[in-house]
C-alpha cells in the first residue's frame, strides 16, 4: 500500500477512516447490515470511539478482499 498517497492530504500522517454510513455506501449494503455483521464477527474490523465506529482504510482493502469468492461459478450460477 502506498502510505504516501495516504497521508498527502492528512497533516497528522494518519490513515484515513471512514465511518458507517461511508462503508456501508461504498460497499452497497444497508447500513444495518454493518451492524449485523458486526455483532455476528463477519464485518471488517473497526475502531471505536466513544459511540462511533470508524474504518481504517487498509482494513476495509483487507476484508473486502478476503470475501472474493475463489470458486469458478457453477452452471447454475453463471446464468
């Protein structure tokens, strides 16, 4: 990952976050889908602060993809 792209426009040279609302945008999903995920242990990890739920960047890269799916589609699937 190229951390210099990462921090070009962040003064502390931190990661970027995103909170629900922007994952649950990015992925297409509802928003209480992340929560659901979440309470079940399937959703990326999360930082909390307070009452918020932040994700880092790297991680949301990192869950997404180890949810590809490996498998070639069956005939079924492919229609």
């Amino acid at each position: 990952m190229d951390n210099e792209h990462l921090t070009a426009d962040n003064p502390w040279g931190l990661e970027p976050l995103m909170d629900v609302q922007e994952l649950a945008t990015y992925l297409g999903v509802p928003v209480s889908t992340i929560y659901d995920w979440r309470t079940r242990g399937l959703g990326p990890r999360a930082y909390r602060f307070g009452k918020h739920l932040k994700f880092a960047v790297s991680d949301v890269r990192k869950w997404t993809e180890e949810q590809r799916d490996t498998e070639a589609p069956t005939a079924a699937e492919g229609r």
